[in-house]
C-alpha cells in the first residue's frame, strides 16, 4: 500500500490522471514522483521525527 492506497485505487488514480493530462505527461509525472519520494527517504534520514508525519 503507498500512501494508504490499495492496487485498485492506484489504478484508478492512474487512468485519471492519464484521462486529464494525456499520456505524454505520464512519464515527466512519474519521474516528479521518485525526485518526492527520493527527497522523502532522505529528510527521513536526517530528520527522523519527522517520519511519523509522512
């Protein structure tokens, strides 16, 4: 589960972002995605109080 999501509705999420901004935008979107979640892991490591917010 990412973010308290299942499969389905990360599938779901996924269509719909495709259906609103073409498939084009699917890879600049998911490549935005690893930079939060590399940036994430890394102020997690520095900070790590501050992993029981994310």
């Amino acid at each position: 589960m990412i973010l308290g999501l299942g499969p389905w509705e990360l599938a779901l999420l996924a269509i719909l972002f495709s259906a609103i901004f073409g498939l084009k935008q699917l890879p600049k979107a998911a490549r935005e995605l690893g930079r939060l979640h590399a940036w994430s892991l890394r102020l997690k490591q520095k900070l790590p109080w501050v992993s029981r917010f994310f």
